[in-house]
C-alpha cells in the first residue's frame, strides 16, 4: 500500500555504511507488534526471523533512537503519510466485492457516512516512567485518548497523556478529534458521524462540532450525558405513555428496555441550539444497587441520556426515531473492543522511561493496528472467521504459520503443512495481496 515508500520520504536517511534506512526500521518494528512483540527488545529478536523480507534485524538501540527522534514536526509528517495511504486503502476498499464497510445499527445501513468513535482508556505502568501519574482509578500509569473509524476500525490518531489528565478536557478532546478528521480522505468527509462517551459532554467540544458543519460536509454527534436533579424533575413529568421499546442492533425490539424524548422538558442554557436529549430506562440489576440515586431508587428505574444534534440522517430512513438514536450511540460501545485490540498490540504496556520513545511506540503500535485492519479488509473480508478477528487469533491462525521456506532451482517456495486448518485462508490472503495495485 506504499506505507514504507512515503514514511522514507519524511524520515532521515543517509548513504552512509551500516545506516539502517528509518522508514524500514519503523515498518519493521510495527510487523514486530502484529506478531506479537510487546519491547523493543522483542522487536529485535522477531526480526531476527524476518531477514530475507527486511534485510538484517536492526538493533533495540536504533529502534529506540528512531522512536526517541519522533518529535512534532516528524510526528506532523507521518500523518500526512499515513493520509495518503489511508486514502489509497480506502479506495480499494470500494472497489473490493461487497464495497466499503458502511455500518448497519438497528437494520439500517448507514451508507454514506463516516463513523468516529473517541475514547480514553488507562495503561498502567509497574515503575516510575516520565510522565506516569495516579489516575481516576487508583492505579499509576498513563490516560492516553484516541479516535477510531468505526467502519474500518483503524486508529485514525493517539494523544499520550498522564495518568492525572482530565476524562473531559476540551483541548485534548479538540486536537484528537482534528487529527483523526485529518486522517479521512476529502472525498469521504461529507457526511461524519462523531461518537464520544460521557467526557464529551461539554460545551466547548459540542459547539465545535457544530461549527464544523458546512453547505458541502454535514456533521453530526451522539454523546453521553451526566444525568443532574433537573434532568430527574424532568424526566418524572414524563407520562408513562412517552416510553417506548428499545431498540436491538439487528433492528428487533430490546425487552426490558425502554427510551423517550426528553427535549424541552430538561431546559439547558448554553448548548448548541436544537441539540435533543433521549433517556434510556432499565430496572437496575444487582451490581448497580449502589450506584443508584434516591430518584432512581424511588422510581425502580436506572437511567442514561444521550445528547445529539440528529433530527436526520441523509439517506438513512427512521433516522430522527428515538429508538434508531438510541441503539445508534449504545454502538458506540464497541469502541471498548478497539481499545482491548489496540493494547493486544503493543499498548499494554509502554516500555520505555522516557515520554519521548513512549510517543513513538505509540505511533508505532498505531501502524501495526492499521496494517491488521487493512490486511483483513482487503483480503479476508469473505472469511467470516476471520474478517473480525482479534490479534491474538491472526497470530495463531495465521500469522504463525507452521510452514518452511525452501530454496530450488532460484525459487523461494513456502510450504505449508497440510494439515493446517488455515492454510487455504493464508494462501487467498496472499494471493489477493499480490493482486493489489501498487499504491502511485
């Protein structure tokens, strides 16, 4: 997809002898990751299997100086970098069978619109690393926040951040979001879709989402809502006649789960003109006793709200209905599984002292997400077993393949055990991969 090729453009480089060129190290390093390398050091011994694809395995040291050089600027020109080959990708995910990945909520497809979901997640760290503070939790590490496109569930931008930082700064939350809206090719910016959790609910991000609306892009967000006393006084004027049956993801009505417009009952001075509330009702179970307010105890009832801007989705039927809206935020909870696969590559834990080398782990763990998600886009996306599978399924199945490279006649063949359950997989995925057009 021409990843090496671009970041050589952007990454320092010389002809002097024994200079590892830095775009391959990086490329390397990330491949390091998919398979499984959770150090540098890891890194390096991986690599030391993988000499006749990338030459000779370079050493933890020059990984860790590349990482350590990840500054703004040669941060800023990887992006850009990681744009064009998005949008390269993205392309052939058109012109693959089936066409791109548009998500279905509800039974409806949203064709046409781009999905981001943001979230912030923890990484706990055992020594005293730059940077690592106590976090909301209790525990010690760092708070990093990332946007993710739901569609493809590639990780479209990361902010490191300390573990103290706030779940809801608007100025973190500002610069994720632009970076991740830079990562989207232009032609796929008309209609976005943006999804955060109860941290977005903030005066500064959501006005700023409605700033982003223009005559040629349409932009609209879901996100959670702290419930306060006069959401409570609001939603006990509700008649029981207002509720009706969520929602499932397949489109079926959910039992035992309940939602109603709120909208002009809770007044809110100060937030985005036309924004609705929908409140969402379920009998609380065990594990929430606790938790519960004294209007909740008193009513049997568990509430959650969801604030959003969408009166109507272009091309998506029903899409004003409480219920659509509904199940279309509660989607935003498989975020928590990008997050989960995002740390099965490398971010569960950052293996250096020092915040700089952590920035470009990161950066490099990013790229290994992304070269999964698009190895399993354009090549597995017919294998129901392994079109979603997590990392530490492709490891198995095929990434660690059981198999031995032999030489004959100036050939290189591969040869796969045959009683590998995967091997037929393994050899579509690479003959489709050899059939892709090279990136320009």
């Amino acid at each position: 997809v021409g990843l090496t090729r671009g970041l050589a453009g952007v990454l320092p480089s010389s002809t002097s002898a024994g200079w590892r060129e830095r775009a391959g190290v990086l490329v390397q390093l990330a491949v390091a990751i998919v398979l499984g390398a959770r150090s540098l050091l890891e890194a390096e011994q991986l690599q030391l299997h993988h000499q006749g694809l990338f030459g000779p395995a370079a050493s933890d040291s020059t990984m860790r100086r590349l990482l350590a050089g990840a500054d703004g600027k040669t941060l800023a020109k990887v992006a850009k970098v990681r744009r064009r080959v998005r949008r390269h990708v993205w392309m052939l995910l058109h012109l693959r069978p089936g066409g791109f990945p548009w998500l279905t909520v509800a039974g409806r497809r949203l064709k046409g619109w781009i999905v981001v979901d943001l979230d912030a997640t923890l990484i706990t760290s055992a020594s005293r690393k730059e940077g690592a503070a106590a976090t909301f939790k209790g525990t010690f590490g760092f708070h990093p926040l990332g946007g993710w496109c739901a569609n493809t569930g590639e990780s479209l931008a990361m902010e490191l951040r300390p573990g103290n930082a706030g779940a809801n700064t608007v100025d973190d939350h500002l610069r994720v979001l632009a970076a991740c809206l830079e990562q989207i090719p232009d032609s796929s910016k008309s209609k976005l879709l943006i999804r955060v959790d109860g941290a977005g609910a903030t005066h500064g991000l959501l006005e700023h989402l409605e700033a982003l609306n223009t005559r040629r892009r349409t932009v609209r967000f879901t996100v959670g809502w702290k419930i306060t006393p006069e959401d409570e006084a609001a939603i006990a004027k509700l008649p029981e006649s207002a509720w009706e049956t969520s929602l499932k993801q397949d489109g079926d009505l959910q039992a035992g789960y309940q939602v109603a417009e709120l909208t002009g009952l809770s007044t809110r001075d100060g937030w985005p003109e036309g924004m609705r509330l929908i409140v969402r009702r379920v009998r609380p179970s065990r594990r929430h006793t606790k938790k519960l307010t004294d209007f909740e105890k008193k009513t049997g009832w568990r509430y959650s709200i969801t604030a959003t801007n969408i009166r109507h989705m272009w091309g998506i039927a029903g899409s004003h209905q409480i219920q659509f809206l509904d199940a279309l935020h509660r989607d935003h909870a498989e975020v928590e599984d990008r997050v989960r696969t995002n740390k099965a590559m490398g971010l569960a834990n950052l293996p250096s002292q020092e915040w700089q080398v952590n920035i470009g782990w990161m950066l490099a763990c990013n790229l290994a997400a992304d070269l999964d998600a698009w190895l399993r886009l354009l090549t597995l996306h017919d294998r129901e077993d392994l079109a979603d599978a997590e990392p530490g399924t492709m490891r198995f199945r095929l990434y660690h393949l059981p198999a031995r490279l032999a030489r004959h006649a100036r050939r290189r063949y591969l040869r796969i055990e045959r009683t590998w359950p995967w091997a037929t997989a393994f050899t579509t995925s690479w003959m489709r991969l050899t059939q892709l057009p090279a990136a320009t």
